[in-house]
C-alpha cells in the first residue's frame, strides 16, 4: 500500500471578484493528479509557482477538500479520516509565519505538543530530544521574534515532528533561507528519510530536488507532467547537449538563425548584465559549435561552451513545452 | 483654463485612490459594517444613555455631540492608518524621500479623511434623526453643514499630529484609541465642560471639537452665523495649530530619520 | 483527558499573550474605565438618584466584562490569521472547539477583572455605590451572565475563522450588545421591537437580575431571570454545534484560513 496516494485528484477554487457588479471566477488549481508514493521515499514535487503543489500538500494534510478525487495517506482517507489522520502526520510550511513570535520557542512546542494531544511523559523526552537534534537547544527559551530565518524554520520543523509522524510534508521548507541554512535542512530531511520516514517535499529548486529526492514529479498548471527518479527525468534531455556563450546584442534574426540549425531543440536568451547569455539545447554540441560562426558571422562571443544537461535543463525544457 | 482642469481631475483622481487605499482590506461587506455600522452603533448608546438619565427631550443634544465626534474617528484613525500602511507596505522611506512637496503630501492625505469625516456624520445624523424622531425646524442646517465642515476640518488637524507620531511610535494606535474615547468626555459631548474639574476645563479648550459642538448646538438651534463666529473662529484656529505641529513634528521626525536617527520610522 | 489538557494549554496561552499585549490592556482596562466616567457624568446629570448611579458604578465593568469575554476569542482568531498559525493548529488533531473553548475561558478571567477598577473609579471618583446589595443573588447573577457570555462568544467566534469580513460586523454586535442588554440604563426606554431584539439574548435576563440585586425596590423575578438567561445560553450552544460542524467543512473548502 502507497504511503500517500492521489487518484484523479482535482481541486477548483471559487472566488467572487468586483464590488458591486460581483462576477464569479473559478480557478482550478489541479486538473486530476495521480500520485503514488511509496513508505520511506523521500519524494519531490517541482513546479513553479502557481502549479498547485501548495494545494496538494494542504489536501493530503486534510486542511483542504478536493473537489474531486481521492487522497489518502497512510490508508486514511483524507476527506473523511482526517481526526485519524492528523495524529499521524506533521507538514511544514515554508516561510516565517505560522509561529508565535512573542513566545519562546519552548512555549510553541508545548502548546502545538498538547494540540496534537501527545501524552506529557511522551512531550517531555521528546521536546529536549528535537531541540538538540535540530540545533535549537539553549536557544528554547529566547522569543522566536529573536530567532534567525533558519532557527524559525529548524523550530517549524521540530512542530511538525513533535508527534513522531509517519509522514512528513514540507512544503518549500527553504525558501528564503540562506544558503548555509537551506543546505542544513536539506541534510536533516535526508536524515529523516533515511530513518525510515516518508516525505513529501515539493520545491521550485531543481538542485533541491536532485540533490536529495528518490523521485520526482514535475508539476505544472496543475497537472503532472514527468515523474520518476531524478536521472530519469534527465533522460528527457538525456540525447541532447547544452551550447552555451555570452555576446553583447543579440538580434532577432540571429536567433532565427540559430533556431534554424539542424539538431537544435530550444534557443533560450537571458540577458545578464549589459551582454546576454545564450543557451542552446540541440541533439550535437560540436555541430552546433562549428556553425556558429557562420551563423553570427561578425560577432564577438564569449565563454564559449558546452556541457552535459542538468536536472534543471531538462525541467526548463518540461515547464516549456507543456505551456 | 485647459490646464487647470486637468490638475483638477488629477488632483480628485489622486484623492480617490486615497481613499480606495484606505480601505482596500475591506469587502464591501465589512466597508458597510465599519462605516455605517458601528459609528450608528456607537451614537445610538449614547443617545440612549442620556435619554434615560435626562429625559427625552434632550435627545437632540446626545445626538449632535457624539455625530460630530465621529469626525475624530475619521480624522485620527484615517491618517494614522495611511502612515501604518506605508509603513507595512515599505513604502514610507519612498515617502520621506520624494522630492514632493511635502506639505502637499501631507495634506492630500488628510483631505481624504476630511471628506470621510464629513460623510460619517452626516449618515450618522440623518439615521439618529430618523429612529429618534428629532425636531429640526428650527435648526439654521447650512449653518450646521458649516459647523460639519469645520469640525471635520479640525479633527483632520489633530489626526496629523498622530500621523506624525505614527512615524516614530509602532503603536501610536493605541494612543490614538485613547485619545479618541478621550474626546468623549473632554470635549463637552455628553454633558457641559463646566462640570469637568478645572485643569481637564483647560485640556478642553486647547482641543477640537469643544468649540465646534457649541457652535453647531447652536445652530441647530437656530442661531445665526454671526452668533457663533466666534466659537467657529476659534475652532478653525485650534485645528490650525495642530495641523502645523503636526506638520513640524514631521519635518523634524522627517530630518531625523534621513540622518539615521530614526530606526523606528522604517 | 488529552483534550481537556489541549483546552487549558489553549488557556493559559492565551492569558500570557494577553498579558504581554497592549492592546488587551486597551479593552479590558482602559476602554470601560473611559465610558464609566461617561456614564457617570452623565448618569448624574439629573439629580444624581442612586438607582440610576448603579448603572454607573457597573456599567462600566460589564461593558469590560462582554467586550474582553465575547471579542477577545474572535481577535485572537484574526491576530492567529495575521500570524499565520490559524492555519496550523486547525490542523492539529484537537478539534477547533476545543481551543477556542480555551481562548474563551481566558477572556472571561480578563473580562472578571474588568469590574474591579471600575467599581473603584465609580466609589471614589462619583461616590456612587450599589445601595442594597444581596450578595447572594449578585453572585448568582453574576455567574449566570457569565454562562451567558461564554455561550455567545463561543458560538460566534468560529466566524472569526471563517469570514475576514465578520470581523467588523461582529464589532458591531459588541456594541449593539451594550444597548441591547441594559449594560447602562434599563431597556425599558428603547422602542418595543429593539425590546424584542433584547429579549432573545441571554445577556439581557442576567444583567437585569444582576441590577436588581443591588436596589431595593422591586418586583424582582430573579428565578425566572435566571432561568430565561440560562435556556437561551442553551440554545446558543445548539446553534453552535452545527456552526463548528460548518466552519470545519467551509473552511476546507474555501482555503480562507491561510489567507492574511
């Protein structure tokens, strides 16, 4: 039995707009996913923002109703079993809300320890143990309003475990941290999943995903568009190569030329300080190197290159070709 | 003529979205609940009160005096919550720094809350005539329209004072709060300014509203303009000076902060 | 036994948040301090008659008492919205009735307290006292009204939860309350139907025998006051059990919670 599963899952929103002349607007925010991750993955979902990978967490974490579909986690139900369900699972939120900023962070975990109705012999050892493993410990008593983004972050975290859950949704646990303290939480959600926990991670880092995930899924508008492990999604790229160089001014034509050469897949231009760098995806770099200069005869280039796709060119080129 | 008009409409359009900013959290729902809702409320206990403790024909009297405080409610709360919104949208430094002048800026936001001000009252008043059945035949009612107008000027005048306080202090709001329940009892709109002990007689004087809810008492009355001139004169004389220490406290909250010495307007 | 400790944890987090805010000072201490001495002006406008002086001397304490015990839950499920942990701990196994169980039970200590400074101002500021206090009846009274307004905020604070735009409405009703209840002169001078209005909220029955309590001159009904104030809180807490069962599936639906 999966440890989380999704079949056909939909969800619309429904909103009202305007102020007096009120007008209707529906937004659909999942257009039928099917999901089945299995006990003790750690599983990714990337996507950009808007593609519904915040709705789906707050579905499978009963905070949501689906308008359609089915969500279960760990064999409960999550429209109906939700009292069942929330004693077994933790989810965190990205972002430094959703904490009580004016007590200590000893004083949230007490409080959330009791609201997810754990016996107090059980709190007691548990408390210290997640402060020390989360790096918190001789911190608990500060207000979190004096903690760093990544202390309130490793607090959102130590909440979502307070309960010894089964299942962990972490929903972009490191945006806005820092760098140090993104590359800390990615290390203990590993740990985590290596300790025989299941989580559900979605990210719009592509690095995030590749660096820790057993699989994936790409998610965009509301619907999934590649899943598996991370060097299979690569394979989506997999026959291709990567043609890189920096030029300042980078005419229309050009890029049509460029667009027109055999075995190039996609021609993408971002400018990047006053030159631009452009990315060429193609099926042979070394052909396409060998004409370039025919096709911006008179142009200087720069850092000329080419290398092996990425995880990231290849959910470029996902996130591009379904839109 | 041309160009004088289209200053007009910019001017107008400016004040517009102003005042659709104020209340852009509010559903049209809430807007009606916090506009209509609780001023009505708010005058309504008070008319109550005072009908039980002296009689119903001094309804008029409770009616017009906590009308007319609702001024202060638009006047303070309207500026201070505009400088609480810049502050939480991060768009006071930008304030601070335009090189727009300043005191246009300063004053395009109160007359905002002027116009409000005066939209309360007059809903307030007109709902508190018709439940209460008040007599107004004898009323002077362009001069209470001028006294309306007056008044709402004049508490805009304290308001700046707070939204200037609101530079420096998180929490000027609750002071606002307080000063604003305040009034109430300085301000001679339950009962006469007499009764209060001297030094609080003092305080009344040096505030708006006192003179303006004599004067419009008057008016509805049937005074004359020139009966009540000089009430009004002083009125529009104590709003005038809180207006300007309002606006020099902002010139050197303003030059403070620029040197740095002002986290807390940021 | 674990949800009545979620409950009193719910409690006495609330009561430390209150403690450390300003704003709670505002509603509990400062706010009715500011309409007793109103009141009392005004109440002793007329040739200060001791039975109207009453209304002054608890006046001031009640409107503390309803506007801390009945908004305090309600903002604190808005202050929870802005903070983002309205969110968390609806999902937390511990049903939201619970919590706001808790959130309630803190306002009404605050709201208790409320009475105490307003007495005082009342004594010695206006030399106002309560003539012919029956301490039994006062405290029977006292504890009805209490029942009262725990019912009332505990069935309309889920609406907190689910709509932003109640907030300002249900601000309102905390001030229709003051009128509607007798807080401060008697009902008897308001037009018959805001009397009907009166007559179906709790609050009216047991702020009435509450006063009674303190003068002399009768007919008292205490029994039925009581009782009617009583039935009502009951009804109240019928309606609420189909509210919070509303509340739990809309708010699901709609994603409101998250929303700042």
């Amino acid at each position: 039995m999966p440890a989380i599963e999704a079949r056909r899952l939909r969800k619309t929103y429904k909103t009202t707009r305007g102020v007096f002349r009120r007008e209707k607007v529906e937004r659909v925010a999942l257009r039928g996913v099917d999901l089945a991750i299995e006990p003790g993955e750690l599983f990714g979902v990337l996507g950009p923002n808007g593609a519904g990978k915040t709705t789906m967490t707050k579905i499978f974490t009963t905070l949501l109703l689906p308008t359609s579909g089915a969500a279960t986690v760990l064999g409960l139900d999550a429209v109906h079993d939700q009292w069942a369900l929330r004693r077994r699972i933790g989810f965190v939120f990205g972002g430094d809300r959703g904490l009580y900023w004016r007590l200590s962070g000893l004083d949230n975990l007490r409080y959330f320890a009791d609201l997810y109705r754990i016996p107090p012999e059980v709190t007691r050892k548990r408390i210290p143990a997640l402060l020390e493993r989360l790096g918190l410990a001789g911190r608990e008593r500060d207000r979190v309003e004096l903690y760093s983004r990544g202390m309130k972050q490793r607090l959102h975290l130590a909440r979502g475990l307070l309960n010894d859950p089964e299942v962990l949704f972490l929903d972009e646990p490191t945006i806005g941290l820092d760098p140090v303290g993104a590359r800390e939480l990615r290390v203990i959600v590993r740990e985590l999943a290596d300790a025989g926990k299941t989580v559900f991670l979605t990210t719009h880092y592509m690095f995030e995903a590749d660096a820790i995930c057993d699989r994936i899924a790409v998610i965009k508008g509301g619907e999934i568009v590649a899943e598996g492990t991370p060097s299979s999604i690569k394979k989506v790229v997999q026959d291709q190569g990567v043609v890189e160089f920096e030029v300042v001014g980078m005419p229309a034509e050009r890029v049509a030329g460029l667009r027109g050469l055999q075995g190039v897949k996609s021609v993408a231009v971002v400018d990047h300080e006053l030159a631009q760098v452009v990315t060429i995806h193609c099926s042979s770099p070394a052909d396409v190197m060998t004409q370039l200069g025919l096709v911006l005869d008179g142009m200087s280039l720069e850092k000329v290159s080419s290398r092996e796709p990425t995880l990231e060119d290849a959910y470029v080129q996902l996130i591009g070709e379904s839109s | 003529m041309r160009r004088l008009a289209l200053e007009v409409a910019v001017f107008v359009r400016s004040i517009w979205l102003q005042y659709v900013a104020l209340f852009q959290w509010a559903t049209i729902n809430g807007y009606i609940a916090y506009k209509l809702l609780l001023p009505v409320t708010q005058i309504l206990f008070f008319v109550e009160l005072g009908v039980y403790a002296t009689g119903r024909q001094n309804a008029l009297y409770f009616a017009l005096g906590n009308a007319l405080q609702l001024t202060a409610n638009a006047g303070i709360f309207g500026v201070i919550a505009t400088v609480a919104n810049e502050r939480q949208y991060g768009t006071l430094p930008l304030l601070l720094a335009s090189p727009a002048n300043r005191l246009v800026t300063f004053l395009s936001r109160a007359i905002v809350n002027v116009i409000d001000g005066i939209a309360t009252v007059v809903v307030g008043l007109v709902i508190t005539v018709i439940l209460f059945g008040l007599d107004l035949h004898r009323a002077n009612l362009p001069l209470l329209g001028l006294c309306v107008v007056v008044i709402s000027l004049t508490t805009a005048g304290l308001g700046l004072m707070f939204g200037s306080i609101g530079l420096v202090m998180r929490d000027a709001i609750i002071l606002a709060n307080v000063v604003y329940y305040l009034l109430l009892i300085v301000c001679g709109i339950n009962f006469p300014v007499s009764r209060l002990p001297f030094v609080l007689q003092l305080v009344s004087y040096s505030l708006p509203l006192t003179r303006g809810v004599q004067a419009a008492r008057e008016a509805a009355a049937g005074a004359s303009i020139g009966q009540v001139s000089g009430l009004l004169a002083g009125e529009l004389m104590i709003g005038l000076l809180w207006a300007l220490g309002g606006y020099a406290l902002f010139r050197i909250l303003e030059s403070w902060a620029r040197r740095g010495g002002l986290q807390e307007a940021y | 036994m674990s949800l009545i400790r979620a409950g009193w944890r719910a409690f006495v987090i609330t009561i430390r948040m209150r403690v450390i805010s300003t704003w709670s000072y505002l509603s509990w201490l400062v706010f009715p301090m500011l309409f007793t001495i109103v009141g009392l002006y005004v109440l002793s406008s007329g040739g200060a008659s001791s039975s109207r002086l009453v209304y002054g001397v608890l006046g001031g304490g009640l409107i503390g008492y309803w506007s801390v015990a009945y908004l305090d839950a309600g903002n604190s499920i808005q202050d929870e919205r802005w903070s983002g942990t309205l969110e968390q701990i609806f999902a937390t196994p511990t049903p939201i009735w619970v919590i706001l169980f808790g959130k309630v039970c803190a306002g009404l200590v605050f709201g208790l307290v409320s009475f105490l400074p307003n007495a005082a101002l009342a004594y010695f500021g206006f030399h106002a006292v309560l003539p012919a206090l029956d301490p039994w009846k006062f405290v029977i009274s006292l504890g009805v009204l209490t029942l009262s307004f725990f019912c009332i905020a505990l069935t309309l604070a889920p609406l907190f939860a689910l709509w932003r735009w109640a907030f300002s409405m249900l601000n309102g009703f905390e001030l229709g309350v003051y009128i509607l209840c007798g807080f401060m002169f008697p009902i008897a001078a308001l037009a018959s139907w805001a009397q009907g209005v009166a007559g179906v909220l709790a609050p009216t029955w047991a702020v009435r025998a509450l006063y009674a309590s303190t003068v002399m001159q009768g007919p008292h009904d205490f029994t039925l006051w009581w009782l009617a104030a009583i039935g009502l809180s009951v009804v109240y807490l019928a309606g609420a059990y189909f509210l919070y069962g509303l509340v739990e599936r809309e708010a699901r639906v709609s994603g409101e919670l998250a929303l700042a």
